[in-house]
C-alpha cells in the first residue's frame, strides 16, 4: 500500500499542477459513515465536541458528528480552503485515527466497514422517514464514504452551475465510474451493500444506492438548486425566534452546487489518494471541455447501469479487479496529462514516466498479492 500511496501522491501533485495551468481551484471533500459498540449497555453518549477538538489537533480539517441510526457516525470534512491532497490526507489519517479517539471514551469497538450486520432495529411506518413502528427487525446499515466534488474559476466563482459544465462532469463519472469501481469499492462486503434493499427488503428504511444513475437522486448526484432529498441547497439561517426556529434565512445554492459521487463503500481499505486521483482526472475531462465552451455541445444521456457483484469473476461476470485491469482510461488518462505538464513546464517539473501504467499495476498489484483480501 505504501507504493500506492506515494505513487498516487505523486499523481495528485501533477494533477493540481495542470488545473492552476488551465486557470482553476479543484475542490474535493468527503464523508465518512461508520458505527460503534459500546463496552458496556449504560456508557455515556459520545463527547464529540472533544472528538473534534482532538481531530483539530490532529491538523485534520473534519468533524464527527451523529449520523440516522443508533450508534452510526458521521466525518463530514471541512471546508477549509485545503488542496485536494490535504483532502486525501485528512482522510487517510481520519480512518486510521478514529477508532484510538473513541476508545478513548470507552467504545470497545469502532466499525468502518460497508455493512453492519444487525446494527440497529425496528421497521418504519409506511410512508414515513422518521416514524417506526413497533414492529422490531434487524436493520443491516450501509455505510458510505461520499466524494464531492467542484471547481473555481480564477475569480472563486464556483462553475459547476454555468454553461452546462455540472452535467457535463457528471456524465464524465457516469462513464468512468464502472470500470473504476474497484477504487471505491474496495472489498467484497462492499458489493453486498448494494443488495441490501432488495435482498433484505429495506427499501424503505434505507437510502443508499445500488446502480450507476445520475439526475440529483442518483448514485452520481449532481446537486445545484435542490439535494438528494428534494431540499433547497445553500441554504443559511439569519434570524431565529425565541424557540430558536429559523424565521428568515438565505439562500445562495451556487456556492454549494456540485458533484457527490454516492458509490463509495466505508472500509478501512479505501484509498482516499487514489479516489482523489479518480476524481481529479474526472474533472480536467470535463475543465477541458469548458475552456473550450464545449461542455453544453458534447453532452449525451446521462448513462445508467449496473455495476459488478463481486471483485472477482463470476462464471460469465466480471469482477471490479477484471474491470479495473481491461479498461485504459485511468492509467491512459493520466499518462496524457503527465505527458502535458511536462511539455508546458519542461524545465521545471520532472515526472517519472507512465506514471498512469506504474499506479494502475501497483493497485491491481495489491489484490494479486492478495494483501487485502482473499478470493
């Protein structure tokens, strides 16, 4: 993991080189849903008011908070002005970090897995979100770990919502997302996240996705005027009453718009540099077509599809690492760009050559060797 780590660092630091070139600020934040277990029935509720404090300290630009289910938290990243890198770094230290910070408020276990298994109870009454019934069943939780993603222009003006470029940067990842979907999806509990609904009918409880869809619903949501669940965005309160409910308030969805990319599994194995070295090829495919006012020309339907039951092959269905391993967008994609930054910087940066094809063989690498996982 260490030889990906630095390799894909290395393609992270080219990558935000070429975007200052083309005259923009890449923004990419995460979130991170996980769970835990208590050493004892009667332990009090988390501090996360000194999780955070400690999370600061750790120069990390993230807060934890309480997420829907019992037991269930949230990182949700900061913002913070950090370069995509730093974003990768927060996040890396982050799941490694988390699980020391809780035990140290007595949780015997801290669970950042895709699925747990039974973690929480009850069924919801029909056609509620909130509201359960007194009907009891094991809830089996998926969690997430979220990637979004914008870009400034050189006055900060946040692009996604001119000229066609959100769509545009959505219906990039909507073509890159299958064959990549080895980088977010990590481990083969990953992919039973995806059957959680239909397999353990939890449809209505749960709200994670399960296919490659765009739209502001979708797995690859492109958020501008209204969320995932229909709210207004960007929105800010300025005047509360005395039961401090929100009177007045503002809105200025423009700033927050962007691409959330929903696929991505919870997992101690997910590498957050080379998410962010997906994300960031994503986005100069679609800053190239903006520079060229080309963005609204270019756009097709939004794709939609069904990704792999598995890393592995299964009879006639490929696997994530088959995917992965066939397809040349990622390495051919970056090797391109390596190729441009050397030719406008000639004497100044210096790259090691392909260094798409020596990323994408050091993480095909790492399931071969079976480092990670076992078939």
């Amino acid at each position: 993991m260490l030889v990906v780590d630095e390799l894909a660092k290395q393609a992270i630091k080219l990558l935000q080189i070429y975007i200052e070139h083309l005259g923009f600020k890449p923004l990419i934040h995460f979130e991170l849903e996980g769970c835990f277990q208590s050493s004892n029935k009667h332990s009090q509720p988390l501090d996360y008011a000194t999780l955070n404090k400690q999370l600061a300290a750790l120069n990390i630009d993230g807060q934890l908070i309480p997420e829907y289910w019992s037991n269930q938290w949230e990182y949700i990243s900061l913002f913070n002005g950090q370069s995509p890198l730093k974003e990768a770094d927060n996040l890396s230290c982050a799941i490694k970090k988390i699980p020391t910070l809780f035990a140290l408020q007595g949780i015997k276990h801290t669970l950042i897995k895709p699925v747990v298994w039974s973690g929480d109870s009850g069924k919801l009454a029909l056609g509620s979100k909130d509201i359960f019934t007194n009907e009891q069943r094991a809830v089996h939780i998926p969690n997430a770990i979220q990637m979004n993603i914008s870009a400034l222009d050189d006055r900060g003006k946040n692009i996604i919502p001119y000229h066609g470029f959100g769509e545009y940067l959505q219906q990039c990842f909507l073509h890159s997302s299958l064959s990549c979907c080895l980088l977010y999806m990590p481990e083969e509990e990953a992919f039973e996240r995806l059957k959680l609904k239909d397999k353990y009918g939890l449809a209505q409880e749960l709200c994670s996705p399960i296919d490659l869809s765009g739209g502001h619903q979708g797995s690859i949501a492109l958020y501008k005027k209204v969320g995932k669940h229909n709210q207004p965005m960007g929105e800010e309160p300025l005047l509360y009453d005395h039961n401090n409910k929100v009177m007045v308030s503002t809105s200025d969805w423009e700033k927050t718009a962007r691409i959330e990319h929903r696929l991505g599994a919870s997992s101690v194995y997910y590498n957050a540099y080379t998410n962010v070295v997906f994300g960031l090829l994503n986005l100069i495919e679609a800053l190239e077509q903006y520079t060229h006012n080309a963005c609204a020309k270019e756009q097709n339907n939004n794709t939609q599809g069904q990704l792999p039951e598995s890393l592995y092959d299964k009879g006639n269905k490929q696997g994530a690492i088959s995917l992965f391993m066939e397809s040349s967008w990622f390495n051919t994609s970056l090797n391109k760009i390596e190729l441009k930054v050397n030719q406008i910087f000639p004497d100044t940066y210096k790259v090691t050559e392909a260094l798409g094809d020596k990323l994408k063989l050091a993480i095909v690498q790492t399931y071969q060797q079976a480092i990670i996982l076992e078939k």
